[in-house]
C-alpha cells in the first residue's frame, strides 16, 4: 500500500512501525449496506515529537515517498463506485482530518484540498484522476489513509432498458419486462423461440442525442442466467446504429474469456469496449443513435438473457493484478525479490499437501511472502488435484475447506476468500447430442433424422418443451418417448446429461453458495470490467491469463488494452525456469514485471491483491 504524511514540518524524527501481515482482520462473507461500499486503504502510523500537520493552510504540493509494501491497513468508506458525486468518509474514529488530492504518478505529490476537513468528502470534478487521501489523528497517532480508487467521472446512461417501451424484437425473439438488475426500475428480456435464421435480439431505433467523442469506454450490463438446458450462448453483440450506418467492433461486446476445458458462458457480467475499437464511431459526430443487440446461441436457440443500462464514460481504474499457482520454489527466489524491490504485491495459491516437497515453497517461505503484504489463496485442493475428480461435490467442497483450515490454523488468513481450479478445469460435462429438426405432434413422440447419442434420463431442451422434460425411451434411429407432451412444431432439441457430480455449472454455484468471492480458471483471455461490482464474470469464474504460453509483446498488449478500457487484468504464473512446460523464463517474467511497473509510475494503472481488488469493486455499483 502507499502513504506517507506530507505537509508535515520540523519533523527530524520521523519513524513508521511496519506491521508484519497488517490485514489478517479483513471481515469475510457479509455484504455491503446497500448505498455504502467499503474501500481498503493504506495507512502509516508513526510518531514524531513536535510535529505541526498544515494540510489545510499549505497550498503548496509536497512529493510523497513510496513506502514498503507490508504498511498496516484501516478501511475507508464511499458510496457507488467513488467517482464524482460519490461520498468518501474518512475511517472511523480519525479526528483532525484534512483531505488532500493525490497524483497518480511516482511522485505522488499531495495537493491539501482547501474546505475539506469534515469527516466526510463529496468527490467533485476537480478531483478527477486523483486519489483521495485524509490525514488525521487516531489513538493519539497521526496516520495518512489513501483510498485504493481513483475518482473517475461519472458514466453517460445511453439507454437505461427500464421497459421494452420502443424497442423491437428481431430474428423471432419475444421481450419481456423484468425487475433490474444493474440500474433503473426494470430490465428488458431476450428469449429465444428457437428459430435457426440468427440469435434473438432487440433493437430500438433512437436512444437519444449523443457525442460519441466523449464515449470512452462503452458497457452494457447482460445477465445470461445459470440454466446449464437453455443458455447456450456463444456470443452477445452490441451495435450501435443511426439511420443506416452501423457501428459494430470486429470482436463480439461479451463471449467466453476462458476455455478450460470448454468455456463456462453462464452468469451476469459488464461487457465494455473503447469507442476508439469501433471504427468510424468516435469521428461520427454528435447525433441521434440507436441500439441493436443479438444474442449468438447454439441448440435449442431459445436462451432468456436480460440486458440493462448501456453507458458510456464506464472504464474504471486500470488494474493488474499477478497470482502464482504450484508454490515452486523460484516463486520466492526469483519473483518474490524482483517484484519486491519495485513494491509490487501478489499472491500464491497454497497447496498444503505439496509445501515443503522438493522444488516447493517452505512454510517460513510463504509466512515471509505474506508478511510482505502478499495475499493467500486457496488451491482447489489439498495436493493440487483436479477438483472434478473428487468423488462427490460436496467431498470437492471439503477439501477446499480443509484447504482454507491450513491456511488459517498457520496465520496466514488474508485472501481465503479467493481460489483457483486446478488446471483451470471447473466442470466435466458429458457430449450433449443435438437435433436440428425435432418433430412434434401434440404427444410425448419426437422424431428426428437421428438419435444416435440420445440416452433414457436425458433432460431435453426446446422452445415449447416444458420444464423438466427427460427422455423416456430411444424407440428406433429416428424416435423417442418424451416425459411430458409437446405442441405440434419443429425446432431445435438438445439432451442433456446432469447426472455428473460436476456438470455444466454446479461446482461455480456450490462455491458461490459457499461464500466464496472469486475462484480463477486458466487460459484466459484477455481483461473484464470491474469497476460496477465483481459479478460472476470476475466472480466464480474468473478470468486469467498464462504468462507461460504468450510472447512478452503479446502480455504488454493486453496490459495495453486494460488500460485503453479501465478493466481489470489477471496473469498467473507458475515457476521462473527458463525452460519447461508451463513455465515463464526470467526474461520475459521481468519484462513484463517491469512494463507494469513503468505504466503504474506514469499513474497509468494500479497492481492490487485480489483482497484489494474485491475491497475496492467488489461492492461497488453504477452510480447513476
């Protein structure tokens, strides 16, 4: 953490005890009150004989040292997401507070905010691209807080989605009303009829007079749901119209960022984009827009997904953040020093059963690590073991909790919220056999060209098909007995096999039931937005991003595009070796290391542990 009091005079003595792991109190579960968010800051006790504090009455900015890594930390709280508008209040119990203003850049001058020495702060326009920092006294110590977000400007609402007032369903879509789910009083939802011509979508031909140079980073809020039957979704697109003309990005706004073993598409989610990647947008000219989105879907083509507020001005704080999986030895004599000595924090995924085998991590190794301020975060199991090979989901569950009573019963508690799959792999479905022309007749038959593959018990999925319909019987190549009655049509059927411990979605549900923040899969993808709230997409099926299986140029080209948007981006690593499988050699592990440290020093982006992360957005909601 950062934060060393300035405006400080006739201070020769100046001293500052560092806490050795501060943070092991961070509270877990609970959630926020619902307009109030708490923010992890860093904060610095010292002592000082004489000391006279001038914030308020020093106009003059003062350049602020970058402390060590393991400084102590204290809480701040502040409404929405923090950006202008938003309340900070400074932590509980500081009095003779003073607010400042500080630069994002190494310097981290301090510019004493005149009017500001209340107990509360409402960030203002004057604030923007700054951190927020209070001075203050508390148990008779003066301490420096510096809040982890950055004041941003507040997003344009594009479209809020309340009703389906003006909007028109395409390719044979049905939309309905819903409660909201992002903002506003309503959302509007997509389904599926099954039709083959394209995806459901909507469109709406005016959603108002806008400039799109001033658009910045574009998202939409999109709830896909868990139903592991129906939301087959592939894809979701977003363009933006007027009259004619089509503004469309070459990539979709949201498809899977993971893809082991096969991509996990499920849950609600922020999918954002520059207005600079849509060619021809940001030189069009102020105007009246309009709004399409399609929704891209494998059999049966009949998902229900929710869509809410469109906003422009939506990049967040740029942030990296760099977790190390195995526990391998090099961990502690390679990166740990290199990222160290440019006060860089990360975190480590215990595995308990392998600490202290050959090539591993000792026990003293990671209690170092951690007192240096990295976090500890939990292996899917206890010796590094897929988790989907557990006999049962609840023996999976077990383990990961005796994982987590390792890590607890040894003092190391700050980041148990926070786990990974082993080799990425959160699921083990079965092939799903498809048909593309299911025939009907008002009973319980279905025909078809073929019914290879199509066992008794399957769930079945289709448009008309209800709810918890199952295969009855396989009656020849081109027939089946269905559980329930069907109207007379012809659509697309899948048949589904849940039977599986750890089909499709249950394992991310169970550990979203059992409390757990976010749990990291591998081979990502590139970064997400988290600057509304950590949702499923960040949640339990979080995003990252090998270091071992890309050139350095390929890594500094998605810090690049994180900083363009204000997403979040995770990279893993496993050792530092400069030859093996799944390894990342020192060059490009310090190359990347250092790229990061430059753009962090031009105030470009921010390096957080995930504890910082989810105290930061974790939270946190669109504040308009």
């Amino acid at each position: 953490m950062h934060g060393t009091i300035t405006g400080l005079r006739r201070c020769p003595d100046l001293v500052h005890p560092l806490s050795k792991g501060g943070g092991d109190d961070l509270p877990r579960g609970g959630k926020s009150m619902t307009t109030r968010r708490q923010f992890l800051i860093g904060a610095m006790a010292f002592s000082c004989s004489g000391c006279v504090i001038e914030g308020g009455n020093d106009p003059a900015p003062q350049p602020t040292p970058t402390p060590s890594v393991d400084a102590p930390q204290i809480y701040m709280l502040a409404t929405k997401d923090g950006s202008v508008g938003q309340t900070y209040s400074a932590p509980q119990g500081m009095s003779g507070v003073q607010w400042f203003r500080e630069a994002l850049t190494s310097d981290r001058t301090r510019t004493p905010i005149t009017d500001a020495s209340a107990t509360t702060y409402v960030a203002r326009a004057e604030d923007i691209g700054t951190r927020l920092v209070t001075v203050g006294v508390m148990n008779g110590q003066r301490v420096v807080a510096s809040a982890l977000a950055v004041v941003l400007d507040i997003p344009i609402l594009l479209e809020s989605f309340d009703t389906t007032s003006g909007f028109t369903a395409t390719n044979e879509a049905l939309l309905a009303s819903r409660s909201a789910v992002a903002q506003g009083s309503g959302a509007v939802e997509i389904q599926g009829t099954g039709s083959r011509l394209g995806g459901p979508g909507l469109s709406k031909s005016d959603i108002g007079y806008h400039d799109p140079a001033k658009f910045g980073t574009i998202a939409q809020f999109v709830d896909l749901g868990w139903d592991p039957i129906y939301h087959t979704v592939t894809a979701f697109d977003l363009t933006l119209t007027r009259g004619s003309q089509e503004f469309r990005a070459k990539t979709p706004l949201l498809e899977p960022l993971y893809q082991t073993p096969q991509p996990l598409f499920y849950g609600s989610m922020w999918g954002s984009i520059h207005s600079s990647e849509i060619e021809g947008l940001q030189s069009a000219g102020a105007g009246r827009f309009g709004v399409t989105n399609s929704v891209i879907t494998q059999v049966p083509h009949a998902p229900r997904v929710s869509v809410d507020a469109l906003v422009a001005r939506a990049g967040g704080r740029p942030t990296i953040v760099i977790g190390f999986d195995d526990i391998l030895r090099t961990q502690y004599t390679d990166a740990f020093p290199y990222m160290q000595a440019r006060n860089v924090k990360g975190g480590f995924h215990i595995a308990p059963g392998k600490i202290g085998g050959p090539s591993r991590l000792t026990l003293a190794q990671l209690r170092e690590m951690y007192n240096a301020g990295w976090d500890c975060y939990l292996n899917g199991s206890y010796d590094d073991d897929l988790m989907t090979t557990r006999p049962t989901l609840a023996a999976a569950l077990a383990e990961l909790q005796k994982v987590r009573d390792w890590a607890q019963a040894n003092g190391m508690t700050r980041g148990n919220d926070f786990c990974c799959y082993p080799n990425g792999r959160y699921q083990d479905s079965p092939f799903r056999p498809r048909s593309f022309s299911a025939k009907t007749n008002g009973t319980r038959i279905a025909t078809m060209s073929d019914t290879s593959g199509i066992q008794p018990g399957m769930l079945v999925g289709g448009y008309n098909v209800p709810v918890g319909t199952t295969v009855v019987s396989v009656d020849s190549p081109t027939q089946i007995t269905l559980s329930e009655n069907v109207i007379a049509q012809v659509k697309t059927f899948n048949f589904t096999d849940l039977s599986s411990e750890f089909s499709y979605t249950k394992l991310p549900l169970a550990l979203k039931a059992a409390g757990y923040k976010m749990a990291r899969t591998t081979q990502g993808k590139g970064s997400w937005l988290s600057r509304f709230g950590i949702t499923d997409r960040g949640g339990v099926v979080t995003p990252a991003n090998a270091t071992s299986n890309m050139s350095l140029d390929e890594l500094k080209s998605l810090v690049d595009v994180a900083i363009l948007r204000g997403e979040t981006l995770e990279f893993y690593l496993h050792g530092i070796y400069e030859t093996g499988t799944g390894q990342t050699d020192s060059a490009k592990f310090r190359g990347l290391i250092d790229y990061i440290v430059a753009r962090r020093d031009a105030g470009q982006l921010d390096v957080l542990t995930k504890t910082e992360l989810w105290m930061r957005d974790g939270n946190s909601s669109l504040p308009i």
